[in-house]
C-alpha cells in the first residue's frame, strides 16, 4: 500500500487554503493538544473539545464525537501521539510495551472501518524502522507521521474528487447515504468531495441526503455541511429513495465507505445496501468514493467484515425522548454489506476503479 513518510506541509489545511475551499474540518492539532468538533451537538452546537490522553481520544471515537472512516484513521493517528507525549519520560522497552497497549484499546474503538487499524499501524511501523530512536524523538517521528496521515487524506480526497466528478451528471438530483463530507474526513470529504468537485466544476447538482437512521448523519451533518457551502441540498427520510428513484429524481447515488474487501464489496453505513438494491432496480449508477486506505486487502469479500452493533438507545429513542413500545427488542447493526456486483465504479485518488474489481484493486494497490 502507497505510504509517503512524514511529508513537509506545514499544516495540512494549507492545502484545502491553498484550493480557496471552505470545507469543513473534524480535528485541530495545536500545541501539542488535539482538538475535535463535538459531531454528537451538530448542527446546533459548534463545540471543541480538548484531548490530553490516547484513552480519551479512543472513547471519543467510541462514543462519536468524530466518527468517519478517514476521520477516525487520523485522529486514531493523533491519539498515539498523544500516548507517546505521555510516555516520554520512560525507557524505549517500556514505551514500546505501554504503547502497544494504548494502541491495542484505540483499535477496539470501533471495528468496522479500516482507517483505525491502518492508521495505529503505520505508526507502529515507524517505531519499528527506528531502533536507533530515544523516547523523545520517537514522539517527535510520530508526530510528523500523524501529520502526513492528515495531510495524505486531504490530497487523496482532492484528488479523487476531481476524478469522480467527471462520473457525475450534468445536472439533477445525485442521492448520498450518512455523512462522507468534511466532517468524515480530513477535510473536503469523499462522496461530498466528489459532490464538491462536480459543483465546483460548473455541473447543476441537486444533492438528495438521505437522513440516515437512526444517528441521523445526513440530516444533521451532510445538510449542515453543504447549506454552510452554498450547496443545494435537500433531505428525505430513508424510505422516500426509492420513490424519487422511480419518479427519475435521482440521476446518479455515491456514498463513501467503512472498508472495501479485496473483491470490491463495500461496508458502510446501515441502508446502503438497500440504496444499492434500489439504484440496479432502477437503472441508476451506484458509486463509492474512497482513499486507498479504506481497501483492505486482507479483507477477501464483505462477509470477513466485522459489523458493530451499537446499543438499542439509538433506535427507542428520539432527540433524547423514548418513541418505541417499552420492553421492545432492538438490533442496531450500524453498517452493511453492499455486493461488488451492485457498484458501478469504486473512485480513489489513485483513480477510477471498475469490474472486475478484484484484479482493479490488486493493480491500484500494487502503484
Ligand atoms: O457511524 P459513522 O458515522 O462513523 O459511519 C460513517 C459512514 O458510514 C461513512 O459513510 C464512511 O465512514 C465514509 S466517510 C468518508
């Protein structure tokens, strides 16, 4: 897998500046101390909150306060600074042992999307190159590592949305499921960068955001993102796609994702899967935007996946208050499994991927 060692932007939104985009951004890194956007308060409440401590960094992954495959690959990245900040003071055996066991709790935060496991990886691959390296030059390594990581997705969602949105139509209504913006990303994001690309571009596109049960991405964190763009957006409930589909309403679906297996089957969030049922029955072309990190190539298909399944509270309830019958069973699968046989083109920055996927994403993986 392409990996570029500690690169030299000064900060990684200088490349979101320099592109005159006002996308919005998940996390800070400032003085040594990250900073993430409570996404759990949006879009009512813009609110920073501090962290000191890769344990609090893992329960706020857990928990959703950044939430986003590629987000939570790069704040994951963060939180291991952090650790190594932490443990600064002690001899090389002993950071590397407490490390790894700071590194073992952030991978458990959530264990759909890839992004986590790749990111903690990379570093600890840099630990591993440099035996050489005292404790404080280890952090000082990690720190730029993180910083490349952030900077990497930014670039790759630029570079991916400029090759998707050639992919888009001229004008009309383009479907996307949960939220793969900004907010999901380093910045710019990769389904609504592909959306951004197309705008930018000249085309007259109408985004239809599902609101997404039951955590409600689209209605508070895609809608919240484009209106602050300028971007036309409109929301439905998950149920009224198929519809609109029917009515020609929606000319084209993208979505980003969780994890891509090496056959091209694609995890993301709950009713993706039915979006891609609705889009094949109605003629309409299905597309996943992603960065290279979110293959996983040892990964084989979909059913290799794991799927969380978060607690019933999310489901019995409503803006706090309870709605469903009491003494009600619950599942709350979070994401789901869409076949490779369903998407129409896999776009990364490394390009525009089509079937047959498994021999596109050994090529793409092998650049
Ligand atoms: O539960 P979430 O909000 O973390 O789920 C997010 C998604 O399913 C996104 O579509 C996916 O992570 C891609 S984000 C670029």
């Amino acid at each position: 897998m392409k990996e570029n060692v500690a690169s030299d932007h000064s900060s990684p939104l200088d490349l979101l500046c320099k592109k005159g985009n006002t996308s919005v951004v998940p996390l800070r890194w400032e003085g040594q101390r990250l900073y993430l956007l409570d996404q759990r308060l949006l879009p009512h409440e813009e609110v920073w909150l501090e962290y000191r401590s890769a344990r609090d960094v893992a329960r706020a992954i857990r928990d959703m306060v950044v939430r986003g495959a590629p987000a939570i690959g790069i704040v994951a990245a963060f939180g291991m600074v952090l650790a190594s900040l932490e443990l600064s003071n002690d001899n090389r055996e002993s950071f590397i042992e407490k490390w790894l066991g700071e590194a073992t709790f952030m991978v458990q935060a959530r264990p759909t999307a890839v992004n986590l496991k790749w990111a903690v990886e990379r570093l600890k691959r840099q630990i591993d190159r440099h035996p050489e390296l005292g404790t404080d030059d280890l952090a000082a390594l990690l720190e730029k590592e993180a910083i490349s990581i952030w900077a990497e997705d930014i670039q790759a969602n630029l570079d991916l949305g400029s090759y998707g949105q050639a992919l888009l139509p001229e004008a009309g209504g383009v479907l996307t499921h949960c939220n793969a913006g900004g907010l999901a990303t380093g910045g710019y994001g990769t389904a609504l960068g592909v959306i951004r690309a197309a705008v930018s571009s000249g085309k007259k596109i109408e985004v239809i955001a599902d609101e997404t049960r039951p955590w409600l991405q689209g209605a508070r964190l895609t809608a919240w993102e484009l209106i602050r763009d300028g971007i036309a957006v409109t929301l439905i409930v998950d149920g009224a796609a198929g519809f609109l589909m029917q009515r020609k309403e929606i000319k084209a679906v993208i979505v980003g994702a969780d994890r891509i297996a090496a056959n091209g089957d694609v995890a993301n969030k709950i009713g993706t899967y039915a979006v891609a049922e609705l889009a094949r029955a109605n003629g309409i072309p299905f597309y996943v935007a992603a960065p290279v990190s979110t293959i996983d190539p040892e990964t084989h298909t979909g059913n290799q996946i794991p799927i969380e399944e978060r607690g019933p509270r999310e489901v019995i309830t409503f803006a706090g208050k309870e709605v469903a019958a009491s003494g009600v069973g619950v599942r709350n699968p979070v994401f789901d499994i869409t076949p490779h046989c369903l998407v129409s083109a896999i776009i990364t920055e490394s390009g525009v991927l089509k079937p047959p996927y498994g021999p596109a994403i050994h090529a793409c993986l092998s650049l």
